[in-house]
C-alpha cells in the first residue's frame, strides 16, 4: 500500500517571518501547531473535526482582501502570515467583547473560573472593558441529569458538545436549534438531558466545553476543571481501526 503522506506535496510558507513547512492537506492552525506558534482559539480543540465557527483563530494573509480563519484554511505554497498583526489583535478583542456582552459570564461566580478557555483568551488579548451593551438573556438551566448541569447563558456556542458526542461517543445527543441570536445547543431536540434516550453518561461533553456552561453537580466556584486527555487517545485509535 501506498504511503499516504505521499499523496501530499510539502509547501513552504512563512508565519510572522519565520519560514517553515508543512504537508499541503494541512491548515494554517495544524502547522503553526506543528512549529509551536500559538493561534487562540475558541471552538477548535485538537482531536475534533475543526469547523470555522469562532472566528477567534483569523490571521492575516498577505495579499488576501480579508481575515481568513487559520482551523479551516489549507496551506498554500509562499504563503505570508502575520498571527498577531494589530488588525487581527483588533478583530480578536471585538469577538472577545461580543462573545462576553452576549451571554453571562460572571466570572467571580463561575464553577469554571481559573480553568476557563474564554477567560484565559480575554486575558491574553488584553481585554479589559466591554464596550457593547450587554444582552443579559435569562435562559433556563438544565440540571435534569443526575451527574451533570448545563447552563446555557454562559455557552459560546462552539460546538465542541456537539462535536465530541457525535465523532467520538457516537451518539450525537446534543445539537444546535435556532438560528442567530436564538441558537441553543439542546440535547434530542429540545428535551432535557435528564430525559435523553441517547446520553450516555460519558461527561466527554463536560470536560470539552470551554466555558463554565457543562459542569458537573458538586462544583462550587473555580472548582470545575476540565480533563481532556482521552481525545487524542481516542482519536489515534480511531484512525488506527480504519
């Protein structure tokens, strides 16, 4: 059999002036990853299919009219690409903001606090203010499973529930509904969790999600930290099987 990563060409880019190279299926973010240049990120987490959705991983590609997400766009031979440039700093701080103003993340209250992705970025990019009006939502939390809580106020919707219930348990309880500003993540089709037919139990759900929106019951606050070292176990062995 032939090997595969002969099928690929290696392309040579440059990122933030250093060149380095990569295999021509991979994205921006897979070869920063490769040469340990660090692009934030919200909804990529390695060991799931990344889907574009935060916006959090752009960089600047010279020459193109735009901000491209780095999770989802291939290499290319001579690519220039600035990660930190201060447009790109810019747009990330705006995400920032609008992710914070849109749902209620209060972290002095939060189970996740200390151990929280989107805490950690807003540290990194520098914001300290919120210029947009805050949308304050009251939505229902869900704690009608017996180990676990979801409160969607403070969910980001990145899909990583999604996600990791779908291509590593395979069971694909959870999903989006709504569209826009209405989007919930919701478990088969609207029930609750406590009463869903597919959920396993498995918590890959919980310690995947990237804010204090999955946690599990006992957690006060900054207790509720997140264990993720089954996903690139689980995800070599999935290749190997095919």
């Amino acid at each position: 059999m032939p090997d595969a990563t002969a099928l690929y060409q290696v392309v040579t880019l440059v990122i933030n002036g250093v060149e380095i190279s990569a295999r021509s299926d991979q994205t921006i973010m897979q070869a920063a990853e490769e040469n340990e240049i660090e692009i934030p990120g919200l909804c990529h987490l390695t060991g799931l299919k990344d889907i574009g959705a935060c916006r959090l991983c752009v960089v600047e590609v010279k020459g193109a009219p735009r901000l491209v997400p780095s999770c989802v766009t291939r290499v290319a031979e001579g690519m220039e690409i600035f990660t930190h440039s201060e447009r790109v700093v810019n747009y990330r701080r705006t995400i920032l903001e609008m992710l914070y103003a849109e749902r209620n993340h209060v972290c002095s209250v939060c189970v996740s606090n200390g151990h929280c992705d989107l805490q950690a970025l807003a540290l990194k990019c520098g914001l300290e203010y919120v210029h947009l009006p805050y949308m304050t939502p009251r939505l229902k939390i869900d704690a009608s499973h017996d180990r676990f809580v979801y409160d969607p106020n403070r969910c980001v919707l990145c899909t990583r529930c999604v996600r990791v219930c779908d291509e590593i348990e395979g069971a694909h309880t959870w999903d989006v509904m709504g569209r826009g500003i209405e989007a919930r993540v919701v478990t088969d089709l609207g029930q609750p969790w406590g009463e869903s037919e597919t959920c396993t139990g498995c918590g890959k759900c919980v310690h995947v999600c990237p804010t204090g929106a999955l946690f599990e019951k006992g957690k006060s606050v900054a207790e509720m930290e997140k264990r993720r070292q089954f996903l690139p176990y689980l995800t070599v062995m999935r290749e190997v099987k095919r």
